[in-house]
C-alpha cells in the first residue's frame, strides 16, 4: 500500500477525499524516529518540516500544498520529483495584489492614521502626498484625495498562473497592462525578461510575480529604480529576494517610488529593520495567499496529483523531475 506522510497541522478531515489505496502517516513536527513513506506532503512553512526530514526514508514524490519550493530541492535532492500546487493560490494572490494596488492609490494608509488622530481636516494631507509621489504640484479643486486605477500602465512581471488571475481581476479597470516573463511568447503578447529595462520607464505600477531563482534574484536593483517614472508604485507578491532590499530603502526615502509587499527579504523581517521605517510602503507578513480556502484548495490539487501517480500518468506539476 502506497505510504503518504503528511504533517499533524493538517487536518485530518481536510484528506477525506484522498484516492484509495494508501495508508496516510501523521508526521509530528517532533518526530524523533525514521519513518518510511514514499510520498511526503510537508507542512507549509518550510522551518516546520527541518526536524522531520532526517527521518524520512523511501522518499519518491512530494507533493508541495505552495507554489513557491525553492527550499524542497536542498531538503530532499537530485532524486525525488517535487510538485507544486500550481493555480491553488491563484485567487487569494492576485486578490492580495488588487488590494494592495488599490490601498495605495487611495491612500488608505494616511486615512487609518487620520481615523486614528480622530482629526477630519487631516484629510487635506491626502493632496501632499499625492503631489509629493506624483511630481504634479498643480492646484487641484477641489482637491485630490484619491488616484484612479483605471487607465493606468501595469507591467505584470510573471506572466504563470497567478499573473494572469492578477490580469483577469485587473481587466474591469481597463488598464494598459504589458506582461512579461522569462522568455517572449506571442498570444497574447509576452515579453522577455531581456526588455525588462526597456518598460520599466513607461510602467505606473510594477506587478512582481514572478519564481525566485539565481535568475530573478535582484531582479529589481539601484538600476532598475531609476529607470521607473516619479511615484511609481512597486508591488512585490512574488518573493523578497527578487528585490535588492537596499536599493529598495533608498528608493522609498528618495521619494521617487511607493511600494506595497507581501514578502520581504529578509524574511521575516527583523524589529528594527530599516523596511519598517520607509515612507511610502505597505507591508503585509507573507499573507497574499492565506484564506480559509487556502488548505481545501491546495489538498485537493495533491489529491488530483496522487492520482495521476497511482495510475502512472504524466504529473501535472513537476518543478523537478527524479535523476
């Protein structure tokens, strides 16, 4: 019988649709002994799984519940096919990214500050900050409290899954939205990473969703910053280290961008760090994919991979194939 580990913060009612023909192995955070499985489902946060996988023994398939599995290749090697859960964080992730996008250029930020003062009239800030990350200084009346979305240029940079439900959600506010991704690809039109710096500078808002990998670390650098126009917004729903963290901090307190980000690097991010600091910045803790339809969503894509592997038909999911 096939052997299936998965982690005690799962629920147990949450495997209930799992093919039959296998046995399910509880596997404690604090597991002391070895265990022999041939499919592992590890527990979302990576830390979690440190202490169990010395004691994993016949190890074939995991079978990842995120889309993200830089640490799995490390953790288990060369010899075991790795699977994501591609399309299950689709909807949370790009919801998170709609919503960032939106609290930022309606200024959210300062009016939870001002319903905190419990002081109306600061309102009137709103028009500050506005001219400050916009560059238009103009007289406005009666004055701007908020941005519009719609008509705005969005370069998605990731253009799987998630990035094209982010372009999906996007599509009521008719934005001029340009999609861009590893290499070129017509219908529709996608770009190559290659012409990266050549888009920036005609972008409003800057949509990171992308893998994290040896290619895409700094992605966004010093460089990259200055080629972005005054007040653009930079949204990170991707991974921290595709942003160079320095360059970063300085952008915000040069005034010249704002940003919102779900992720960071380092993560998490230390009391004290000068990211806490910046103006101009939302940061929410690696949260864009978490609902409570995150563990049924992503259990139900392991499911449908489990038995594509009991029947030995092609995995749908592969990020690494066994050597």
């Amino acid at each position: 019988m096939l052997r299936v580990g998965y982690s005690e913060n799962l629920s147990a009612d949450l495997l209930a649709d799992f093919p039959t023909g296998i046995e399910l192995i509880r596997l404690p955070r604090d597991l002391d002994h070895d265990v022999d499985i041939e499919v592992w489902i590890p527990d979302p946060y990576p830390t979690r799984n440190t202490q169990i996988v010395p004691h994993l023994r016949g190890v074939k398939l995991v079978l990842s519940l995120m889309a993200g599995t830089e640490w799995i290749p490390a953790a288990v090697g060369p010899h075991v096919t790795i699977c994501n859960a591609r399309g299950a964080h689709n909807i949370p992730t790009a919801e998170w990214t709609l919503s960032a996008i939106l609290t930022m250029l309606k200024h959210f930020p300062l009016f939870l500050d001002v319903q905190r003062s419990g002081e109306w009239k600061r309102r009137f800030e709103a028009s500050a900050e506005y001219a400050a990350t916009s560059g238009d200084a103009r007289a406005h009346y009666p004055p701007v409290m908020l941005e519009e979305l719609t008509g705005k240029s969005v370069l998605l940079v990731g253009y799987g899954s998630i990035g094209k439900e982010i372009e999906r959600m996007l599509s009521p506010f008719n934005v001029e939205l340009t999609r861009l991704a590893r290499t070129a690809r017509m219908n529709p039109t996608v770009h190559g990473v290659e012409e990266l710096d050549a888009l920036l500078p005609k972008a409003q808002i800057v949509v990171l969703i992308l893998p994290a990998t040896a290619e895409t670390q700094w992605l966004i650098d010093a460089h990259q910053f200055s080629l972005m126009q005054q007040g653009t917004l930079l949204v990170n729903a991707a991974r921290g280290p595709i942003v160079n963290t320095d360059a970063l901090v300085d952008a915000l307190h040069s005034g010249k961008i704002r940003a919102a980000l779900d992720v960071t690097d380092p993560e998490p991010l230390p009391v004290g760090h000068p990211l806490w600091k910046c103006p101009n910045l939302l940061v929410s803790p690696h949260v864009g994919a978490s609902s409570p339809q995150f563990a049924p969503r992503a259990l139900k894509t392991a499911a449908d991979e489990l038995r594509r592997y009991m029947a030995g038909e092609p995995l749908l999911n592969v990020v690494q194939a066994a050597v």
